[in-house]
C-alpha cells in the first residue's frame, strides 16, 4: 500500500510537469515529428536527456515537438504574432525566435497567452524583436547538426507555453494546430491558419 501511494505521489507530480499531453496523430498529420511532446525518447530511439549547461536543470521528457529536416532549410512563423525574444547564436543549442501569439487559451482556472518558441535555427538577420510576424513566414533556418543539444540531426524545437521562457513553463503545441488538436498541419498559403491557430514550423 505504501509502495502504491509513493508510486502514485511521483504520477502526480509528472503529470503536474506535463499538464496537457495531446501527443500528435501518425494516421491524421501531415507530416509527424521526429519527436513528440512529452516523449521519454530523443528522436533516434535513446532516452531523453538534456542537461542545460548553464544552470544544470536536467529535462528527461522531451518538452516540445522536434521536426528534423535538412540543414539550412526555411524555418516558418507557426503562428501570427510579435516577436519578443530572439538569440542569434548559442555554442550550445543554436538560436531561437520566441513569438507572443494571439492564441488564448485555458490553464487551470486562468486564461493564458500562448508563446511559440523555434529552438535551434539562425533567425533571418532582418529579424528583430518587436516585428510582427505571420503564420507561413521565413523566420529563419535549421543549424547544421553537432552542437551538444542538436545532436546528429539538423531540426527544429518548438515549444509552446504561458510565457517566454517555454522551457521551464511549458504546453503541448499539439493543442493548436490548424486542423485541430493532434493533427500536425503543414503551411499552405491557398488556406492559411487563422490568428488563433497554428502550423508546422517547416515546409512540407
Ligand atoms: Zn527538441
């Protein structure tokens, strides 16, 4: 019974960490991550783990959706919005465009704002914090593979959450996309998704 309860108490505690897990359909996306939201896995099979060399915090379920692609492909807005965060480079990750969008959405008892976050890419060189950007749009492009939290392939890291700092407050991105909840949606400009949905971070 003890065993139970402790079993039960560390459940709790990982759910509370992950508190919405859509996960992404194989059958109904257009196109299906390398890894998904939530995965105990790194996109080639081995568990997940990553120790930000900064302050140390250890990750071992994967906190966003990872698209892998070629190096230097386009890398796409996933959603209309502002953006107000974006690093040009770092030795370890890569850089990354942070996007304050126009989704709301229920946390809890509270509404929040959602923020997109695009993980390991070099932003355009025109881009700067405070432009505003449109689902489809070039924000930048993938890094070639090598740095400590790439690993061997070229991809990028969406995250999504209440706040900027996605990766210490974080939702499932699975939650928004276009064609609804779980159905990872590709850009298409004939049919573009509307200020409160979002789409694929690369072109497929
Ligand atoms: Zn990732």
């Amino acid at each position: 019974m003890l065993a139970l309860s402790l079993w039960a108490a560390g459940c709790a505690m990982t759910d509370a960490k992950f508190p919405v897990v859509v996960g992404a359909s194989i059958t109904k996306s257009d196109l299906v991550p390398c890894s998904d939201y939530g995965s105990a896995t790194n996109y080639a099979g081995g568990p997940y783990y990553i120790r930000d060399p900064e302050t140390g915090r250890v990750a071992r379920r994967h906190e966003g959706i990872d698209f892998c692609t070629a190096p230097g492909a386009e890398v796409l807005a996933a959603a209309t919005g502002t953006v107000v965060q974006l690093v040009r480079e770092d030795p370890h990750r890569g850089g990354r465009v942070t996007i304050r969008t126009r989704i709301r959405y229920p946390d809890g008892a509270i509404t929040q704002t959602l923020f997109v976050d695009a993980l390991h890419i070099k932003p355009r060189e025109d881009l700067r914090v405070g432009d505003d950007v449109v689902a489809g749009q070039v924000i930048g492009h993938t890094e070639p593979p090598g740095k400590l939290q790439i690993g061997s392939r070229s991809h990028v890291h969406l995250s999504a959450g209440p706040g900027p700092w996605t990766w210490i407050t974080h939702t499932d991105p699975n939650r928004f996309w276009q064609k609804g909840a779980g159905i990872v949606t590709c850009f298409d400009a004939g049919n573009p998704p509307t200020d409160t949905q979002i789409v694929a971070p690369v072109r497929c």
